[in-house]
C-alpha cells in the first residue's frame, strides 16, 4: 500500500467477529493491491478487536482500525471518510465478499474518462452478487449521468455499490440525528447528483451478503427507529426532485414522508408548512397516521435492542 492508496475499503462492523476475517481476505485476494483497508468498530461487543489486532499482528499489518461507540453505519462512513487516505472509497460490509478482479475493473473504469473530465463525476457505480445472481444491468457498458437523471432514462433493479471520490464525499456527509442509528444512503447520493454525475456501470465487484442480523434483514425496526432521517429523505425529494418522479411515486414519498413524519412527532401543521401540494398531504394524511400507529406498535412488539447492526 501506498501513502496514497487509489482506493480506501471501508468495513462498518458491529458484533460480526464470525464475518469479519473472510471480508478481509477477500480483500486480500485483489489482483488489484493500490488499496488501504479501514474497519470503523460501532461498538462491537464481541471479539472483534482481537480479531483485527491479530491479523494487524500477522499477515495484515496494514489494517487500519477504529473504535466508536454504537452509532450506526452512517456515523461510522462519516468516521471512515475523515480518516480515508484513498482516491476512491468504497464501503464492504463485514459480510460480504470482494470478487479478485473488482478493484481491478473500477481502476480501469475510472482511468478511462478523460483527466479533464474526471472532476465532473462523483465516481462509480457497480453491480453485485445476491444469492449467486447478479443484480440487473443497465443498457449500455456504462451510463454517464446522475442519479437523478438516470431515473428518467432507465430503471435498473437489485444492489448496486459505488466507488466515490474521497474529496466529493468530505463534502456530503450523512447527517446525523440524536438517537437514530440509521441513515437511508441514497440520501448523500441524491444530494451529491445536484452537481456530480456518475458513471453507472455493469462491473459486479462484490458478492452482497444479508445475515439476519443485518439492515436488511430489521428493516421494520430500523424504519421506526430512524424517522427524522427517514422524513428528511423524502422531503428532499417531494421539494426538490418532484420531476423526476412519477404521479405514483410522489403520492408513496408524501405517504412516506408523513408517515415518518407522525413517527418523529412532528404533526400535520409543520408537515403542511414544509410539503408543496398542500392537497396532496391532506388526502395522502390519514392513511399515513394510520401507518405510523402501526410503527409504533411494531416498535413496542420487537423491542429495542440496540443497533441493528451496520452492514
């Protein structure tokens, strides 16, 4: 690794000691080597330290660690950002796999836009692996655009993962909100597209894992137990992206965010001041409060138990 790496490959973890090591070494596997590795700890319980400072200790010992307190994976991006060294950054959850040619592929992507365009783009986007398949492509090798644009030019399904430019990204960080462990991350994206393309590619670089202790798997909990990140997404995109979205999508986004809203206890007065169509938030209102009740009620049922993990 260089003082400079091209890339920095951030691991959030929390309590995945039994994951760990097999993203690391995957990691490892490269044909791509220009990296630096950083695992941000959100206050794991387990083995996880001794885990890191045994490979730091044995064949890794460039791993670069650190601890915080049980924040949530976008607390621990932001940690990760402030301390990257790379050009590009990308996030590996601690159970996933990186594929030995990824790096490679995106180097070689990003190498080929012009040096004189370079500053124009955020970075890229890639395709992974879910279940042994890939998530769907786009029509062309690679789409140069934004994230806004691209919805109204396709529509492309499953999990995608980007590579961004550190510089870009000490610009955007999540925002954080007390109490709240989760931050939907198209949220940095969207707002990143308002002056940054990026080029959408059909590289599949990781192999996505979803343990049932993941995000993914707590989707419920972690949607009633973030509803000021949850209604600041969608604000942002029924106030500033309305045309880049269907009559159908909007009238979901003003449930969503109405819904996240009553879950924040932010009641209908505020939401009508904040909300464009006035109309719309009324006739859309009752059917949110309804979904908010059930929120409430899932809450109390599954409990709070801390964080539902950060990968």
């Amino acid at each position: 690794m260089t003082a400079s790496p091209f890339f920095t490959i951030f691991i959030p973890t929390y309590n995945r000691a039994y994951s760990l090591g097999d993203a690391i070494e995957s990691c490892y596997r490269s044909t791509f080597r220009d990296f630096e590795l950083l695992v941000i700890d959100d206050g794991s319980t387990d083995d996880t330290r001794r885990l890191v400072e045994k490979l730091q200790h044995g064949p890794h010992p460039d791993i670069r660690y650190a601890y915080q307190r049980n924040q949530g994976k976008h607390v621990a991006f932001n940690h990760a950002v402030a301390l990257a060294r790379g050009r590009l950054f990308m996030t590996l959850d601690s159970d996933d796999t990186l594929l030995e040619d990824g790096l490679e592929q995106i180097h070689s992507l990003w190498s080929s836009i012009p040096e004189a365009e370079r500053a124009s783009f955020a970075g890229i986007e890639f395709r992974c692996l879910e279940n042994g398949a890939a998530s769907s492509p786009y029509p062309e090798p690679y789409l140069d655009s934004t994230y806004l644009e691209k919805r109204l030019i396709c529509r492309s399904s499953g999990e995608k993962r980007s590579a961004y430019r550190v510089e870009v990204l000490k610009d955007y960080p999540y925002p954080v909100f007390a109490g709240e462990r989760y931050c939907r991350p198209g949220l940095i994206d969207i707002r990143m597209a308002r002056r940054y393309k990026t080029r959408f590619s059909n590289i599949i670089a990781i192999d996505a894992g979803h343990f049932t202790d993941g995000i993914g798997a707590n989707r419920r909990k972690v949607i009633a137990s973030a509803p000021h990140a949850y209604r600041q997404y969608f604000l942002e995109e029924i106030t500033e992206h309305r045309r880049y979205h269907t009559k159908k999508t909007l009238r979901s986004y003003y449930i969503r965010f109405s819904r996240s809203s009553f879950n924040a206890g932010i009641g209908l007065r505020r939401q009508y001041r904040e909300v464009p169509d006035k109309r719309r938030l009324l006739l859309i209102a009752p059917e949110a409060y309804l979904g908010s009740l059930m929120d409430r009620w899932s809450k109390r049922r599954i409990g709070r138990t801390g964080s539902p993990g950060v990968a």
